[in-house]
C-alpha cells in the first residue's frame, strides 16, 4: 500500500479557491502518534461571512439552483464517481485523522460518500409533488425550491460520509452551502473539494470553513444569511444549535447522540445476535452514534452469551488503524480517551458494576489507545447506563421478560436507535411499538436506507433526513393554484344600482 501524502496545511475554501493560511493555526494530531501532522488555519467571523457571502452570491445567480434537474444529477453522478476514483486516498486521509481501522474506512465510510451522492442524484429525478384537484374550479400543486444557504456541521466520528450526505442533499435540490468539519477531522475534505470542482459543480455552491465549533461553527450557524442549518454531533452543541437556528427562525434538523438499547431475547438467533453486537458497539472503534452501547439480554441466556460475547471482545485485534487486519484503532484524541477511562475507573469502584473486560489504556504507546470494555451493571440508573460514553465500552444488563426489557431501553434520555433479537413476529411487533427510537432494527445491526426518515426522539435530535425527509429540510414548500375556468368573482367596488 502507498501511504497517501498529508496536506501540510488546510485552510478554507471560499467561491473555489484556497484562502491564505492567514488564521489561528490550530494543529491537528494524529490518533497514532499523538503528534501534530497538519495545520489547520481557523476561520474567523470575516471569512465565514466571505463564505455565506459567496453561497448567496451563487444561489442567487441561478446557475446552480436554476438548472435543470437532469443537469444536476449528471454532476452528483460524477462526484460519485471522483469519489470511487480517488477511494483510498480518501480511505486513507480519513483513517490519519480519525483513526478508523482502513477496513471499514474502504468498506464503509467512502462507499456511503459516494452512495450519497448517487443516492441523491437518482431522488431527484424520481421525484414528485402533490397535485390537488378535488376543487373542480382549480388545480393546486406544490413547488420544491432550494431553500437558499445551508449551513452544514459534521461531527468527527465518520467526516466524510456523514459531510456529504448533507452536501449531497442541500446541493441536489438546488442549494448553495458553507460546511464546517469538526475541527479534528479536516483533512478528507481537501480532496473533496477538488472533486466537487473537476465534477462540475460551480465555484461558491460548496463552501467550506474550518475552524473550532465556538468560534467558526457558532459565526456560521448565527450568520443571517444562512437559511438552513443541518447539524450532527453531541447533544449539547445540539441545543446551542437549536437556540441559534430559533433566534434565527432558520429551518434547522439535529442529528445528536445515542445511548441504544440491544435487546436480545432468549429464542433469537444467537450466533448472529452475538456477531451483531460486537459490530453494533465496536465499529468504529465505538465512536458511533448508532452504538448498541446498552447490551439487553434475557435472563436465560444471559450467561452463556457473556461468556462468548467476551471472549470475542478479548479476541479483537487492536492496533495500527492503517493495517487492513486492525478491528479496533485510537480514539479520536487524549480527552476522548480520557472520557472513556473515566467511566470504566467508576465502574470498578461498585459493588453494581462488575468490568468483564477491558477498562484500561491498552497496552500500545504512543496512541490514544483504549481496551475494548465490558461492564456488567446492576441497574440501568448508573451513569454508565445513562451517558453517552462514545468509545469501545458496553454496559450489560439481564432482564426478565419483553416489557421489562422495552422499559429498560426507554428508560433513556436518548432515542436514536433500538437493535431487537427475537425469533417470535408478537415479540419483534410488540418491541417495534413500544420502543421510543427513531429507527428499530430487527435481527440486524446497522442497517441504513437512505430513502427511509433517520433521526432521534427525545435528546437524540429533531427532525430527519434520508430522502423527503431532506427535501423538506433543504427546499421551501410552495403553493401554487391556477384557475380552470373563468368561475365568478366578487364584484367590489361597483355601486349596487349599477
Ligand atoms: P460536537 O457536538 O462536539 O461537534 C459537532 C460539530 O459541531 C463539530 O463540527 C464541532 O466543531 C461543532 N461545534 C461545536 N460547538 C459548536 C458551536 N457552539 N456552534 C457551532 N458548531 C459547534 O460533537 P462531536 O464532533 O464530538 O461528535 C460526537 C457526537 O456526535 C456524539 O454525541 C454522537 O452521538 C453524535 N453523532 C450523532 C449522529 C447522528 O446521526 N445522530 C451521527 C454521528 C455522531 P469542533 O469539533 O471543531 O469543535
């Protein structure tokens, strides 16, 4: 394998050009080393406004949102296509700064950048809109048009194919847009940039500011020129999001954490139980929002799933992200790690907690390393049960029967995802209604459908995105009525003896 050269240096890329590295220089560190491998130049209220500035521009010159759709979808076809060309440069930028085993940076994270695109491409020449003819004097129908300026904003865990799944969707239906990485992720976004322009898409529709989220992202997201914004990432940033977008009456989606419940009954399938749930909390070396990061299992087959299940846990081979045989990298950076460790130092102070496994710093140096962890816990009230942790680490819990179970995974100030094993169509029906999530997979892990809504209840966010669900985001409703004869019309303004 040819290692992939590291851009020195990333900046911001404003009405298609590279801006001078004139900002804060803010290093970004590699989860492997531990040592700077690029500069990130941050940009400053000035330059976000340069760049919202530009995506106005561009929207409103109509080349862009006023073409046609079949035009549109060639050039998303052709980002697709940039993308599978340039797959594992991309593959590999994306595993330098995030530290995701390159087995599922190639696997996943750049098929799903390039499927965004496709996906969206294909959308919207598929689809339609209302026509309402009840009223046999008229025909109303409904209009989609860009909305205007999108802000978009990417956690770290999976830049690219989270990024372009709203660039993909705020520039299919006709929208310009500023994205803004997480400000330790921005190095994929170098060759995306020149994607987007050698596909076709004109100087100033994609937009892109780098910079920390208190600084660039909250100049971005209170910029009144944005029209739209689209965010992923925590729960907290997520409210401070949702007050901006208010203050700003912008349309606004939140795509925020997850504390998700697998729940695995007694008569599943438990050879695929047991491979589902080592995928559904260690892909991505658990840095996902989508973790079943609370294990559920029935009392019955509790213990013997335990015993397996950590042994698997034991067996997973840790190391250098860069290797195709690595299943666990670093996490994202030292306080991540650190966050980790914290819960796992707590859950070997109780008498609630037992730790099968894991819990320590592992053993490779330097890298922000982590043991894949498993804790039993008495309760699902401890904070390891209750908090997002975002690492390699998973609570067990035993339950009795289904509604105990189901009131286990509500009980959560989270509702992203719910994983559900049962072999019996009352049990999976009776979960798929009572689980408060905005998506249940049953007898599957992780399983995306771009056209189906995606999103959480509760502090997992507002709103959804996936096929009309981004459309609704990233186009203003329009209604349109049209007479079909000359029907009467009140006469005002004539005297009644005329
Ligand atoms: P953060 O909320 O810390 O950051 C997300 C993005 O927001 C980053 O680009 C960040 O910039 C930016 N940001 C931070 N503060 C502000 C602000 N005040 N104004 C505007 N932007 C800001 O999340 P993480 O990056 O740590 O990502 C992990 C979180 O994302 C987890 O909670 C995870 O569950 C969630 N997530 C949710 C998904 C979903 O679809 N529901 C999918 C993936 C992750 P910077 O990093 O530069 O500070």
């Amino acid at each position: 394998m040819n290692r992939q050269a590291i851009p020195a240096q990333v900046t911001s890329f404003i009405d298609g050009r590279w801006q001078p590295a004139t900002g804060l220089a803010v290093p970004v560190v590699s989860p492997v080393s531990e040592r700077p491998i690029s500069v990130l130049h941050e940009a400053d209220a000035a330059q976000v406004d340069a760049a919202v500035a530009a995506a106005r521009r561009t929207f409103e010159a109509a080349t862009w949102s006023g073409a046609a759709v079949a035009e549109r979808k060639q050039v998303l076809l052709r980002v697709r296509d940039g993308i599978l060309a340039r797959s594992e440069e991309l593959a590999q930028l994306e595993v330098a700064h995030t530290g995701v085993p390159i087995a599922q940076a190639r696997g996943r994270h750049v098929p799903r950048a390039a499927l965004n695109f496709e996906f969206f491409a294909e959308f919207i020449s598929q689809a339609s809109s209302p026509l309402f003819d009840q009223n046999p004097d008229y025909l109303t129908f409904v209009r989609h048009e860009p909305a205007g300026v999108a802000a978009l904003i990417a956690p770290w865990n999976a830049p690219l194919a989270l990024a372009t799944m709203k660039v993909a969707g705020a520039i299919a239906f006709g929208n310009s847009c500023v994205l803004k990485p997480s400000e330790l992720t921005p190095l994929s976004f170098v060759p995306l940039m020149q994607i987007l322009a050698d596909a076709g898409v004109p100087a100033g529709v994609v937009n892109l500011v780098n910079g920390r989220g208190p600084v660039t992202g909250s100049a971005l997201v209170g910029h009144p020129g944005v029209d739209v914004v689209a965010f992923t990432g925590g729960t907290a940033t997520g409210r401070l999001i949702g007050e901006a977008a208010g203050r700003g009456l912008k349309k606004v989606v939140t795509e925020l954490g997850g504390k998700s419940a697998n729940i695995v009954f007694a008569d599943a399938d438990l050879e695929r139980a047991l491979d589902a749930a080592l995928v559904a909390v260690f892909a991505n070396n658990g840095q996902q929002c989508l973790a079943g990061s609370r294990l559920l299992l029935q009392r019955p087959i509790a213990a013997q799933f335990i015993e397996r299940f950590v042994a698997r846990v034991q067996s997973l081979r840790i190391g250098d992200p860069l290797d195709a045989a690595t299943e666990i990298g670093p996490l994202i950076s030292a306080a991540q790690r650190d966050r980790v460790l914290s819960f796992a130092a707590q859950a070997r102070t109780g008498p609630e907690y037992e730790v099968l496994c894991g819990g320590r710093a592992a053993a490779l140096s330097p890298g922000f390393y982590v043991e894949p962890t498993v804790v039993r816990a008495k309760s699902n009230s401890l904070p390891v049960c209750r908090e997002e942790i975002f690492g390699p680490f998973v609570t067990i819990l035993e339950f009795d029967d289904a509604e105990a179970a189901f009131a286990i995974a509500n009980d959560s100030q989270f509702g992203l995802v719910s994983y559900v094993w049962s072999a019996s169509l009352a049990t999976v029906t009776a979960a798929l209604r009572a689980l408060r999530a905005g998506v249940v997979w049953i007898n599957t892990p992780l399983t995306r459908e771009l056209r189906a809504p995606f999103g959480g209840y509760k502090n997992s966010g507002v709103g959804r995105d996936g096929g009309s669900w981004s459309r609704a985001l990233f186009t203003e409703e329009k209604t349109v009525t049209i007479p079909v004869r000359d029907f009467p019309i009140l006469r005002m303004g004539i005297s009644a003896d005329a």
